[in-house]
C-alpha cells in the first residue's frame, strides 16, 4: 500500500487483514514503494495517486509492467487520472468499506 495519510493506512490496514491479506506493508514515498515491488512478490497493492503532492505513476507504471493488480485510493476523479491508467479500479476518498471490498473484489478480478 502507497498512502501517505496515516490514519487512513491504518484504517486500510485493517480491512485488508478482515478481507484476508496475509501480509500488509504501508509504504510512505514512491521510492520505498518501488524497492517493494522490485524485490519481493506481491499479490495486490493500493495506492494514493499523490504523495505529498507528487504523483505514484512510476509505481503504478512498473506495477502494470509486472501484471500484478492494483487500485487507485484518492480524493482525485477518474477524469484527473493519467490516461494511461484511466481504466485502473478507483476508491474515491472518503468511502466505506463496502465500496473498499467492491473496489478491491474488482482488482482482484483483472
């Protein structure tokens, strides 16, 4: 998971383990996120879209590469997102979790 937002890492923490994630690891900037996905398997990943103001697709880019799933968490719109990963399954912020298991059934589906 690439969130910068605390709370709301622990709050997703939480509902990935209740949705049977057996391992969690919160990442705070792209850099840690990319040495993550480079060096360990992953089934899943979730990610903010802007990280202190400064945008996660070069995370979101080698995640597409390597096929493994993922969805974007943000305050964003659809239409805000780069066209490239516009088709990627979006959980608008603020939501509930049964919009979260929605968004991350359908990621798991892909």
């Amino acid at each position: 998971m690439l969130e910068d937002e605390g709370l709301l890492s622990l709050m997703l923490e939480d509902l990935l383990q209740e949705a049977g994630a057996r391992e969690v690891v919160i990442c705070r900037n792209t850099a840690e996120a990319l040495r993550l996905v480079e060096a360990s398997p992953i089934g899943c990943a979730i990610l903010d879209v802007s990280l202190h103001g400064r945008p996660t697709y070069d995370v979101a880019d080698v995640l597409a590469e390597r096929d493994i799933p993922f969805l974007f968490c943000t305050g964003l719109n659809r239409a805000d997102l780069e066209a490239r990963h516009s088709h990627r399954p979006l959980l608008l912020k603020p939501y509930g979790d049964a919009e979260f298991r929605a968004a991350l059934a359908l990621t798991l589906r892909r």
